[in-house]
C-alpha cells in the first residue's frame, strides 16, 4: 500500500486492524471460521496448561495430550471419544453438528420473540375488551379526556379506555402516564396506526365499545381526517342504528354537515373552535366565568346529570328548583326527547318527563320541600341596572379569531367599540358600493351591537405592546397564534403579552378585565394576569365537554345550548340582583329569587379574598339551606338568558344538536370562514 502524499505512512496495527476488518466483513462464513479459530487458539493452551499443572495428571506424553483433547472437546461441547483419529474426527463432527442444531434451534426461539415483542411494541394487536371506551387520533385535548373518563368510571367497575393513533405506541404511553395516577394507567391501552384504515380500526374492537370518540389533530387537515375516521368506523360497525355512540370534534363549521352525515344516526359532532370562541365570548361579559366552567366541566365535583321527576308529576318547574336540598334543576327532559334548559317557572312537569341537575351524581339527588328556607324579606326588588356600551381590545390573530369577534361584535351593547390589533393586516369588511369600511352586522342587515376597528402593529416587540394606551378600554382579548403558524411554543408570545399588559395596568393605578387564550394548561399557572381575569385553555375545555358529552349523550344539547351565542348560558351576576347586599340569607332565598327573575342559581362566586380558598371562591351546588352575608362583590352563578343587544334580530330557533345543515353568516374579515 503507498503512502498517500502528506499523509504519514499507516502503521503495522492500523494496517492488520484494517486487513482484519475487511476479512470479517466479506461473509458470514469467513466470520464463523475466524470464531472458530479464535475459540481453538484459546481453548487448546488453556486446556494444556490446566493438564501439566494439575498433580494428577498421566505421565506419558500421549495420555496427557488424550486428557487435552478431552478438556478441549468438552469445553467446545465437540464429543470426548479418544483412539483412533477417525474417532476423533466423528465425535468432533457429531459435536459440530449438535452446536449447529442448537445454535440455530436458539437463533430460530430468540428471533420469533424478538419479531413479537417487536410487534407488541407496534401496538398491533387486537383488544377484546368489552364496554370499554375508543379513543380515535391524538390532539391537545386528549391526555384531558383520557383522564377525566378515567375519573368519572364508578367506584369498582372500571372500564378500559384504548386509544388508536398514527404515533408510537411507547410515547403514548409516557404522555398519558405523566397526566394519571398510578392505579388507572392499567387501564389505558395503547394501540399504534392509522384510525382511517378499517383493519387497523378494528383491532381496538369498536363493535363492543360503550363509545367512541374522534379527536381532531392539531395538523392543517385534521378535519378531513375526522371524516376519514367516520367513515372507515362506518364500514366496520356498518349502517344500522346498532352499534355505540360515536362523538366526533371538527374545529372548521364547514366541516361539520359532513362529519354529522359520516357519523350517522349514533353520532354527535362538536366544532371545537365555534365552542372556545363562545366561551371567550362569555368570558368577556362575566369575569370569572372560566373557572366556573371548568368546575362545571370536570369530575372531581358536581355535574350535570339526568334524574327522575316523578315526584313533581302535576307540578311545575318552578317548584322542582325547591323541591331538592342537595342538587340544583336548570331544566326538563321532556317525554318526546326535547331539551328545555331555563324553562319558565310555569312549565308543567309532564309524566315521563326528567329533570335536568347539577348534582354530585345521580344516585346522590333526593328531594324535600325546601320553601320553608326562603327568607322574602332579603330578596331584592330593584332591577338590575342597564349595560353600558364597551369599549374592548383584541391582540393577536388566530384561526378562531373571526368567530371571536363575530360573538363579541354581535352580543355587545349599541354604541360598543371593539379595537383589533393584529402583527398582519386583516382587511376590513367594506361597503360593495362605496367601498368605505363597514361593520357587518347579522345576515338580515339588522346593524351590530358594537363598531369593528382593524389596525395592525408590530405586536412581537415589547416595546410595541408598551406603547399601547389601555385607557380608554374597559378589557382586552389576547389571542395567542395557532400551533404550527408561530414559533415552537405559541404561549410564550401571550405570556409576554401578558407580562406587558400587567406593567400597563401599574402604570395606569387601575386592574383592566383581561381574557386570555393558551394552547397548553401547564402554562395556565404561569399567566401574570389578576384577580378580575380569565384564562382560557381552549384544549382543556373541550376535552372537558367531550367527556361530559361521553358520559351521557342526552346531555349533548344542554352543553351546546349552554355555549351558543343564543338560549340559555351559564352566567355570572352581581349577588345584589337577587338579594340586598349585606344581608345574611340562606342559597334557597337566592334560588327563589333567581327563579323570579327567570333564572336558574346553580351556586356563587365569592370575592371576598379570606373567604375564597384554593377554588377561587367557586361554590357550585351548595345546600339549599346554607347560610351567608352577601356582599356586594359576590355573584351568583345562573343558568340563564343573556340580555340581548337590542339592535340585534330575536334569537332563532336553536339548531338541533343532531342537525347537519351548516349555518349562515356573513364572511369574516380576513374573507376566509364565517362569523
């Protein structure tokens, strides 16, 4: 080998490593000969040095080379014949012969188990569980969901939830793991592949599933996905009106006509983005609002649940709200199927009928005349005062921002103004004959409650955000940027937004209503914002629903009337609305007179800071006949009917949870959904 020019020569090791390299890598039988002659060029001074030195060994030469070959042979596993060298030879093949069985034989056992824990791994295999829970895709709002089906199964009848998505099996696992205690991780099953392939669908065994949910992820195309996975659980459960329930999530309204047509008769599809724009929305008019609606959503406390209204058979629903001491009613199941959430007090309760509870669970509800603990003395007579117009920031841009404005626009007060600062231009709605800008009110024409301003600004520098003057605003929206469309972790830019925000409020001496929307919950208790703010994480809430809805799907109408622009919602109201401020009164008073204003009391938020405790004041379905000094802080929170711009048109008719025709609206500002 020639020295290559300015290089030094190779030396004596480097080039008997290379040889040594290269005579390995030609075949595996070159290496099985190097392994042989290896093992002999060990085995055979070994095995002499142990017969010279041991005492007892022949004395003769050819007896102790007999006793070498014998330590050699046996240590090999090559036979231990001795005589003549034809005997040797055969005992050395028959030895050769035997380690090939073997060693094949065990490459054979090590290679299958290898392929199969290789496949377990995949999460390929096939589930035969029975009434478990079908989780299908991956997205933010899976680890809640998993968790709060996990939390709600009853006590000694747990059910499996096994969750199917085109990811890795073992880092599904670790992510669930991180957000479930110890004792309900044995019930989770991972399987790994594409929910949209029916043979991969079926492993996870939806035919015996008590439900089955579809999650849409985080990607451009998830909706399209969704409709995928509607349609490939079709082709495995079939057409017939057997089979589980199915709810599905699309974040786009254009979407959900065909996932409601995909899904069929079992299916219930919620659109994600239309809900977290409402709740933003109501957010706004009722500060605190986002944690009553958690407490509301998840299973650690009280939640909506459908009982037995046979004892008011004859009565009203006016006398159903006093007639539990432990459970709060908002509304009837009627028996043709029909949701009335916030019913006049008149409504009669019809036999078959079924009264609709906030309540610790079903079992736990029972009912006592409760009207002996009504105090009218303490009830308030004055109405409530009129809403002032508003005047509201928005900051940021977002794939749900134009159905944000849209509620905020439509619900606010006449002569309301709403600001919206964006990092790009968003084009304003115009006139089609003047070309001069406009807002647009609803599709009769009818003009809105508040005036649209679009502006943009360099919002990704704090010093812009500084320059900003909040004086003239009565709150803001921070709207963070979509995952994907910003940097890796969207919610740094709102927590710095946030950040600026609370240096603003220090030097204006004055706390401004704040709504902020987060991707992650694990960043919600990083939010600088105060006492009056809310914090919103779109993800969470609606995986809270969806496994309210999980629950029991005859709830699905009361969850998507209860965060509609229109109907009843729950609300939060001055506690002075209903009793005199200062006066002690038991919770019955207050459902009394929230009954009397057309109003369903469901529980209070406490601002008193002693009294709030790590709920943050939040009391829901409290007792009927626990009593306590209301102050003028406090409020009460209600299932009821928001006061209504008046320029805005009467409410339609509600759509039908189960509906698939898509809504009409005119086009957002960016020209791209509808508001």
């Amino acid at each position: 080998m020639e020295p290559v020019e300015g290089r030094p020569p190779a030396s004596l090791r480097d080039r008997a490593r290379y040889r040594f390299d290269r005579t390995l890598a030609r075949s595996t039988g070159t290496l099985m000969g190097w392994l042989v002659l290896t093992c002999l060029a060990v085995v055979i001074p070994v095995s002499a040095v142990l017969v010279w030195t041991d005492p007892g060994s022949p004395r003769s030469l050819a007896d102790r080379l007999t006793a070498v070959w014998r330590t050699s042979a046996e240590t090999l596993r090559l036979g231990s014949a001795t005589g003549a060298p034809l005997r040797l030879v055969l005992s050395a093949m028959l030895g050769l012969v035997a380690l090939l069985g073997v060693s094949t034989l065990v490459g054979v056992v090590t290679t299958g188990l290898a392929d199969r824990m290789t496949e377990l791994s995949r999460g390929r295999s096939t589930v035969l569980e029975r009434g478990h829970v079908v989780v299908l895709g991956w997205s933010d709002q899976v680890t809640t969901v998993v968790s709060e089906l996990v939390a709600a199964q009853a006590p000694g009848r747990p059910r499996a939830v096994v969750l199917l998505a085109d990811r890795d099996k073992a880092e599904m696992e670790r992510t669930l793991a991180a957000h479930l205690p110890p004792a309900a991780r044995g019930r989770i099953i991972c399987r790994s592949g594409p929910a949209s392939d029916p043979d991969v669908l079926a492993l996870v065994g939806p035919h015996t599933a008590s439900t089955v949910l579809v999650l849409p992820s985080g990607g451009p195309a998830a909706d399209a996905e969704v409709l995928r996975v509607l349609l490939a659980l079709r082709a495995v459960l079939g057409d017939g009106p057997d089979g589980p329930p199915v709810l599905a999530a699309v974040r786009d309204d254009r979407y959900r006509a065909p996932a409601r047509l995909a899904a069929g008769p079992r299916g219930t599809v919620l659109e994600t983005d239309t809900v977290s724009a409402r709740l933003i929305a109501q957010c706004v008019g009722g500060p605190g609002l986002s944690l009553v609606l958690r407490d509301l959503l998840d299973f650690a406390g009280d939640e909506f649940h459908l009982v037995d209204a046979t004892a008011f058979h004859g009565e009203t629903f006016g006398t159903a709200l006093l007639g539990h001491p432990n459970s709060c009613a908002v509304g009837l199941l009627t028996p043709e199927g029909r949701t009335l959430l916030n019913p006049p007090a008149g409504t009669p309760v019809e036999p078959g009928s079924r009264l609709i509870v906030l309540a610790l669970d079903d079992d736990s509800t029972r009912t006592e005349e409760c009207r002996h603990l009504v105090d009218p003395a303490v009830i308030a007579t004055d109405g409530p005062p009129p809403d002032d117009p508003t005047r509201l920031l928005v900051l940021g841009w977002n794939r749900r921002a134009p159905l944000v404005v849209g509620q905020l626009r439509d619900t606010a007060r006449p002569g309301s103004l709403l600001d919206v600062i964006t990092e790009t231009a968003v084009p304003e709605p115009r006139d089609p004959r003047s070309g001069t800008p406009t807002t647009r009110g609803p599709a009769d024409g009818t003009p809105a409650g508040a005036t649209v301003r679009f502006r943009s600004a360099a919002l990704s520098r704090p010093d812009a955000l500084l320059g900003l003057d909040l004086t003239p605003y009565d709150g803001v929206v921070v709207l963070g940027p979509d995952p994907g469309d910003g940097p890796d972790h969207p919610d740094d830019w709102t927590l710095v937004t946030l950040l600026a925000l609370r240096l603003l409020e220090e030097r204006a001496g004055r706390e401004l209503r704040v709504v902020t929307e987060l991707t992650d919950d694990r960043n919600r208790p990083l939010a600088p914002v105060n006492r009056g703010s809310d914090v919103i994480v779109s993800g969470k809430l609606t995986g809270l629903l969806m496994a309210q809805i999980t629950q029991n799907r005859h709830l699905a109408p009361v969850f998507d009337e209860l965060f509609s622009g229109d109907g009843a919602n729950v609300l939060l109201r001055p506690a002075g609305t209903y009793v005199r401020p200062g006066a002690e009164a038991t919770f019955a008073t207050v459902v009394a007179a929230a009954r009397d204003r057309g109003d369903c009391a469901i529980g209070y938020r406490c601002r008193d800071r002693t009294e709030a405790g790590t709920d943050h004041g939040v009391r829901l379905n409290p007792p009927k006949g626990e009593r306590r000094v209301w102050g003028a802080g406090d409020q009460v929170v209600v299932v009821g009917t928001p006061r209504r711009n008046p320029a805005a048109p009467p409410a339609s008719p509600r759509r039908d949870a189960h509906r698939a025709d898509p809504p009409a609206g005119p086009l957002d500002p960016a020209g791209k959904g509808r508001l």
